[in-house]
C-alpha cells in the first residue's frame, strides 16, 4: 500500500497531539508556550510529497521542536530526553539516524542556518540583500515547507513568515535577469549552434541548462520558491494550472536531440531551424514566459527571445511605468 504525502502529515500531527504535546503539557509545564512545534525542513514529507519510494530512507514519525537560544540553554537537555524515549518506542522503531538530525529539538537560529547555509539574525528577521542573493532558491523552499502545529512565542513563525514575503525587489529582478540570459543562451543560441556542429552532447547540455532555467523563471515570476530539483518538476505541474507551461517543458525533457534535422542546414544567426521540434519549442517556452513577463509588468511587449528584455526587467522603474 502507497504511503502518500497528506498520510505522513496526520502520523506527524498525531504523534505531536497524542504523545508529544501531552509530554510537553505534563514534564515542562512552565515553557509550554515557548515550544514552538511542527514539521518542516528537509524530507519529501515535509513537502507532503512521500510515497512507497520514500520509505527506503529518512522515513518515519516525528516533528521538530523549535528553541530560543536562551531556552535551549535552559531546558533543552531534559526537553530532547523525554522528546527521544517518544521515538524510541517500539511502534516507531524505524525512526532513522538522520531523520532523527532533522527532527527533535533544535534552536531556531540552527534550523534557518543550517538550511540557509548562513548566519541568520532570527531576532531582527532580516537578510542582506548579499545573503539573498547567496541563497539557492531550493533551500528557501526546504526553510519555509511543512506545517507549524504550534507557536506561541511566535519567533519561528515570524522568520519563516518573512522568508515567504518573498525576495526584496531588487534581488528578485537580478535572479529573473540570470535565468533570462541562461535561458536564452543555452537553449535559444547555443543548443542551435552546437546541433549545427554535430555536437549532439554539448547540445543535449544547453538543453539541459535551458530547461532548468525556464522552470526557474516560471517559479520566480509566480513569486515562489521551487524545491529540490527531483521535486521541481511536480511542484511547477501544480502550480501551473492551465498546464499549458508544464506540458511544453515535459514535452522538452523527453524529446531526443535529432541530427537528422540539422542534415544539410547551415547555422544562421537569424533564421531558427524549425525542422528540430526542440528549437520550435524553445520558442513556444521563450514566448509563454515573456507574457508572464508582460503580466508581471516588466515588459510592455512579448519577445520570445528573452535576452532582448533582460535590462527591461534590471530597470527598477519598469514595472512602475508600464501598469
């Protein structure tokens, strides 16, 4: 029997209602309401994407219990003792050596840390624009996932909160700028230049680097966060209802490089090889994302050629000008 996402989700709030938040409530009666709790970070079921595959690693029931630094100091060593011997039940006796890293008691500066791969002031809730623009987008999406059951003291939620509002607006146009330009000269020049030279492989990686960063794109202009790449590709499927945009990168990822099409065609700068159903799609893809571009309002007019817009949307007036 297929254990789904929403299924792991109840074992973990079950547990935390039946056997944590009673242990918490009866041993540490004084810092109930200093304990934030919940599941979130990294796993797939933090995501709510676990299924039968998922089990043969990281699997099992637990939730995260989230600290200040002066509590951790305080208390954290009875809170982890009683919170293991929950664990180590013999109902849970698959709880693994490294999901018991990501779950258990921790402070709130390590959990977003940790994931973050940088100092965060937790306190203040705030990044530099510099650390924003150190973050990898996936380990955003792993800080802010899964569910808080509870928090009381509200320091947790209020950084994870912050996080959500997504990047300041400045960082936001760098990284639609980035991926703009690797999309368009991997996918849209360089994959043309290299089916022209025969070179099927160093082809198949502009490929690869342009599909990336249209996925890319399409999460950054509907403002959020894409989660580890084997999870991308599903997450981007719910998320574009229409499916219009996902069908085409589908299409894309499981096409295979045709040299047959390139047979007797010489490289043009300005004429696109439409015999290669990759380059036509390159196109299709280029044009959907300059609309959501237009929607967005960093562009008046669709281009499917979206290096030609890339200083459109760096000028911090275009949205401003153009609703």
């Amino acid at each position: 029997m297929s254990i789904q996402g929403s299924d792991v989700r109840e074992k973990n709030l079950r547990f935390y209602n039946e056997r944590v938040a009673p242990m918490i409530r009866e041993q540490f009666p004084e810092y109930e309401d200093r304990i934030a709790v919940g599941i979130a970070g990294e796993g797939s079921d933090c995501f709510g994407y676990d299924d039968e595959i998922s089990r043969d690693h990281d699997f099992g029931t637990g939730v995260c219990l989230w600290l200040t630094e002066e509590d951790m100091a305080e208390f954290s060593r009875e809170l982890s003792a009683a919170y293991q011997s929950l664990v180590e039940e013999k109902e849970r006796s698959y709880y693994t050596q490294r999901l018991s890293e990501r779950r258990g008691v921790m402070t709130i500066h390590d959990f977003y840390s940790d994931i973050l791969q940088i100092d965060c002031d937790v306190e203040r809730g705030t990044l530099s624009d510099a650390q924003w623009l150190a973050l990898d987008h996936t380990c955003l999406a792993t800080a802010v996932n899964g569910e808080v059951f509870r928090d009381d003291l509200g320091e947790f939620t209020r950084f994870r909160n912050y996080l959500l509002s997504y990047y300041p607006d400045r960082v936001w146009r760098i990284r639609i700028a980035e991926q703009m330009h690797i999309y368009s000269s991997s996918l849209q020049v360089n994959y043309a230049r290299c089916m022209a030279r025969g070179d099927s492989v160093a082809a198949e990686l502009c490929r690869a680097k342009g599909l990336e960063a249209a996925m890319e794109l399409f999460f950054l202009l509907k403002r959020v966060y894409p989660p580890y790449y084997k999870w991308t590709f599903r997450a981007l499927s719910e998320l574009d209802q229409s499916k219009e945009f996902s069908s085409r990168i589908q299409e894309l990822a499981e096409l295979l490089c045709s040299k047959e099409a390139w047979k007797s065609t010489k490289y043009h700068p300005n004429r696109q090889n439409y015999k290669d159903r990759i380059v036509s799609l390159a196109e299709d893809i280029g044009h959907l994302l300059s609309q959501y571009l237009k929607d967005t309002g960093f562009v008046r007019y669709i281009n499917s050629y979206l290096e030609a817009d890339v200083n459109k949307v760096l000028s911090v007036d275009t949205v401003q000008k153009n609703q």
